[in-house]
C-alpha cells in the first residue's frame, strides 16, 4: 500500500525535475517543459498535486507563451482545486495572483477584482499574501486611475501590516500611499503622512538593505513634495541623502537570512534599479540648472538603462529624455531634440503601455519643438492633441499655457487667447508688473535661475518700452549673466538685442557694437540649428497628430540616433 502512495509522488518528482531542466535550459524548451508537465495527469495524481500541476503549467504558458487561453484554464483550475484544499495557501494564493495578471493582460478587468477581493478575503491568516493581493489590487486600481480606492486599499494594507507587527511592510504601504497622493496634489494630506513614514523608517530596526530601500523611496517622495511645492531650496538636502543612500546600499552585501515574520517578505525594488532611480531624480533636478556639467551623471543613468531591459527602466529611460530634450530645446539643440524625440516615439512604438502614459508628454515635446522653429500652425495641433489627452492638470496648465504663447506670437488670435486666458486665471484684477515682481522674487528665493532670468528681461523689456533705460539695463545685464550659466539660447539672444538697443540709446557705442555682435553669433547658431532641424526626416514628425507614433525612417547620410551618442 505504501508503495503505491508513494508512486505517484515520484513519478511526479522525476518529471518535475525534467520539467525545470527544459525551462532552465540556454534556450529554454518550453514545448519539451510543458510535454512533461502535461504527462503528471496521466497518472491522476492526488488533487495537491494536480492543483500544483496545473499551476506550473499555467505559470510557464503564461511567462512563455502566447497561448493565454490554455494559461487561463490551468490557472483557474488550480484556483478551483487548491480552495477545497485545507493549508495549501501558496499555490490557492499564487494561482489567483498570476490569473488576475492574465485577466488584465486581457482587458479583463472586471475579472480580476472581484477574484483579487475573494483571495483577500480569504488569506487574512496568511500575512505574506495578503499584503501582496492587496498591493496587487492597489496597483490595479492606479493603472485605472482610480487612485481613491487604491489609497483606501494601501491604508487598510497599512494597518493590517501594523497589527502583524511588520513595521516594516506598514511603511511600504504608507508610501506607496503617499506616493498616489501626490499623484493626486493632495498635498495637506501628504505632509502629516511622510512626517509619519520617517519616523517609521527611522525607527525600524532591520536588514540593512530593506532599510536603505525604504529611506530611499521616503527620499524620493520628500523630493518631489518639495518641488511640486515650487520648494527647490529644500530638495538640495535630500538630494545628499539619496546620494548617501545608494552609496551605503553600493557596499552592502545581499542578506539571504529571510525575515522571521512573513509580512516583511516585500522589496520596493532591486537594488541597481534603485541607483539608477536615485541617479535619474539626480539628474532630472540638476538638468534645467547646469546642464553642462551633468555629464557623467547622464552615463551613469544610461548604461545602466541600456545593460537591462526590465520595464521598469524603458520608463526611466522615457522620463530621462522627456527632460534632456526639455534642455536641448532651451539650450538651442533642437535637430538633436528632435532625433530624441523620435527615441520616445520608439520606444513608445514598442510598448502601448509607455505611450499611453506618455502621449500627452509627446506632443507637448513636438509642440515645444515646433515653436523652436517657428511653425506655429503645427504646434498649436500638437498643444491642442496633448491637452486631449492628458487629465493631469500641471501638464494641463504647461500645455495652455505655451499655446497661449502661441497665440501671442501669431498675433491676429485675440479671441482665442482671452478664451485661454480666462481658463487659466479667471481673476484679471492682479497687475501684470505686481505678477512679474512676484514671480522674480519667488524664482530668486529658490535659486531657479531660469525662471529668474526669463523674469528679469521681461521686466527689463516692459521698462525699455517705458523709456526708463536705466532701470532695464539694471534687469536685462543680471538676465544676460544667469542666462549664459544655463546657457538658455532664446533668453540670450533676447537679452543680447535689448542691450544693444539699450545702448544705443544711452549713447554706449562701442557696449552696443559689442551686443550687436553677440546678437549676430546667437541668431546664426539658432539659425544654422534650425536649418539642421528641419532637413531632418524626423521633422515629418510635427505632423502627427492621431494615433499611435508614426514609424521613423532614418536619415540616408549620417548615423542613427541613440542613446550611446548621449555618453
């Protein structure tokens, strides 16, 4: 008797082992893994090991295949099977865990949650898997947008974790919370709720590498509470503790001692994709600042982004050069911005998840770009494009915004600018000049020094109008100097022609022979840039308008563009 109970389970062990070797094989052989898998049912196991079966088979269908609907009968089955099964927690809980990741690969929404809150429900005596169900269906609920019921998923996470005594995973999912507010602008709530989270994070005493990691993600959230505060001051310190952070992190060794409680058996992310997140905020704040000198941080990010494909680093990648073309443009590059934005476009192409999360960004880039080279009917239908399909509402007000200026440069749109300006700010009551001296003390507190520069030769403009020549000279020269640090080409050559009318007036011939020169260089760079831009076939690109992006086809002459041209 006792051998024939036992023959099933060596059978299943034998063919198992094969199984693994086929999947763990340089290729894999997936057909020959699945053959073996298949072959345990004809020995019509005991249900444990058919439940487990039919898991592994829908795992690796699923993982390695484009055979979804097989995936799917496996998987239900073994939900099916492993719920009548008493103390079979793992394979019940994974089973409902990858066929939700199906249901959505599927658009089957609908699906997933109500088996996500069933598997909840039931695995409240499991503290590993139901903080991991309930992170999964937080996070289902962010790719829908529906960012309010996934905070309320991650606070009862939150106190679930804190009544399993896992500080720890507490604080995961109170920032991850936190990190959806701030999705959300909800700043008054996201203070009193970092406030907490350090303290948590300071307190909790660990494995070294979990802590670091928990710091930086507290980090990284201070970071941009600050700057979505206009804050820019604060962020420096922060800033010198995430870089602290990742070197501490850099020296430590893995520890492979498992938590004692199951509940801590979560990591926010892998440590190279922490430094690579670390170095891009890095490098995402220096960027507008000194982009000269931001060099070698910039290889950092991308060799790291190029050695890994990992999905989570194609975002990355996508950020990095939404914010380098950002500096191309103001830096008057803009054919090699334009052969950046035709990056994005690829790798948009490649993902419909990166484009659906970055579309507006994109056309909000080609607008940019089309304003850089004076073709104003294009960049008005990239605005309007991005402003059709963006819910954020800072993009939202950059977008207006830069069409408004559109409208300014264009002339004979009155209407259409009222219209806008109405949207933006209803009240007219507050003077223009009360605006500008604002906005140059705001922009002077926090060292942003472009914001700054493109106050004071506004201002220095306004006053030359007036004929007060002094004053105007006391704002256009500082102007010239903060944009030469950036270097911001538009400001420059802005500046360079009000000096030399300035001087002109003032009667300073040789100062305004000098500004004239400087006037001369700035145009014929731009102009020189501009011809460059605009011969490139990348530049067809100002004409998408719908859909997803267009295919690209290189330029004959030349080489192709690539992020390795960057290093």
């Amino acid at each position: 008797m006792a051998s024939n109970v036992e023959a099933p389970e060596r059978w299943y062990l034998a063919l198992l082992g094969f199984a693994e070797h086929f999947r763990t094989s340089s290729p894999p052989k997936i057909r020959l893994c699945v053959h073996c898998l298949q072959a345990v049912f004809q020995f019509k196991p005991p249900q444990r090991i058919e439940a487990r079966t039919h898991l592994q088979l829908g795992s690796v269908l699923y993982h390695h295949t484009k055979n979804s609907e097989l995936a799917r009968s496996h998987l239900e089955k073994a939900w099916f099977i492993s719920q009548q099964l008493p103390q079979f927690e793992d394979v019940k809980f994974e089973a409902a865990s990858i066929l939700s990741e199906l249901f959505c690969q599927q658009n089957l929404v609908d699906s997933a949650k109500p088996l996500l809150r069933k598997a909840i429900q039931i695995s409240q005596q499991t503290p590993y898997w139901h903080c991991r169900l309930l992170f999964q269906l937080a996070q289902l609920h962010t790719l829908e947008k529906d960012l309010v019921s996934a905070c309320d998923l991650l606070g009862v996470g939150a106190e679930y974790a804190r009544v399993v005594g896992s500080e720890y995973t507490r604080a995961l999912f109170l920032l991850s919370k936190g990190m959806l507010l701030l999705m959300e602008r909800k700043l008054g709530e996201v203070h009193p709720l970092l406030t907490l989270c350090g303290t948590i994070v300071e307190n909790w005493q660990g494995n070294p590498i979990q802590k670091e990691s928990l710091r930086v993600f507290f980090l990284v959230l201070q970071v941009t509470h600050y700057l979505d505060a206009g804050q820019v001051k604060s962020v420096k310190p922060c800033l010198k503790q995430l870089q602290q952070c990742i070197q501490t992190i850099s020296t430590l060794q893995d520890d492979e001692i498992l938590p004692t409680n199951p509940a801590d058996l979560f990591h926010w992310l892998p440590k190279e994709h922490m430094c690579v997140l670390v170095y891009l905020v890095m490098l995402i704040f220096f960027l507008p600042f000194f982009f000269s000198v931001t060099q070698k941080l910039l290889s950092v990010v991308l060799v790291s982004l190029l050695l890994d494909c990992s999905p989570i680093l194609s975002t990355f990648q996508v950020i990095l050069l939404e914010h380098i073309i950002m500096c191309r443009l103001v830096t008057g590059h803009k054919a090699t911005a334009l052969q950046e934005i035709s990056q994005v476009c690829q790798l948009c192409q490649q993902s419909p998840r990166l484009f659906n999360n970055h579309a507006a960004q994109l056309h909000t880039l080609l607008g940019l770009y089309c304003i850089s080279v004076n073709c104003m009917d294009n960049a008005e239908a990239q605005f309007t494009t991005a402003l059709r399909l963006t819910t954020h509402q800072e993009l939202w007000t950059y977008i207006v915004t830069n069409l408004a200026s559109v409208y300014i440069r264009e002339g004979n749109r009155h209407q259409e600018l009222y219209g806008l300006l109405e949207r933006i700010n209803p009240d007219h009551n507050f003077p223009v000049r009360r605006f500008l001296r604002e906005t140059l003390k705001m922009s002077n507190a926090e060292d942003l020094n472009r914001l700054t520069a493109c106050s004071l030769v506004l201002l220095g403009h306004i006053f030359y109008v007036l004929g007060n020549h002094r004053e105007s000279n006391n704002m256009v020269v500082p102007a010239m100097q903060l944009a030469s640090k950036i270097p911001d080409m538009s400001v420059q050559l802005w500046s360079s022609a009000l000096l030399k009318d300035l001087n002109k007036a003032l009667g300073n011939n040789i100062d305004a022979h000098e500004a004239a020169q400087m006037h001369q260089n700035f145009s014929q760079q731009l102009l020189q840039d501009h011809i460059a831009a605009c011969s490139l076939p990348e530049h067809n690109l100002i004409s998408w308008t719908d859909g997803p992006p267009p295919v690209q086809i290189q330029a004959q002459n030349g080489p192709t563009t690539s992020l390795a041209s960057l290093l």
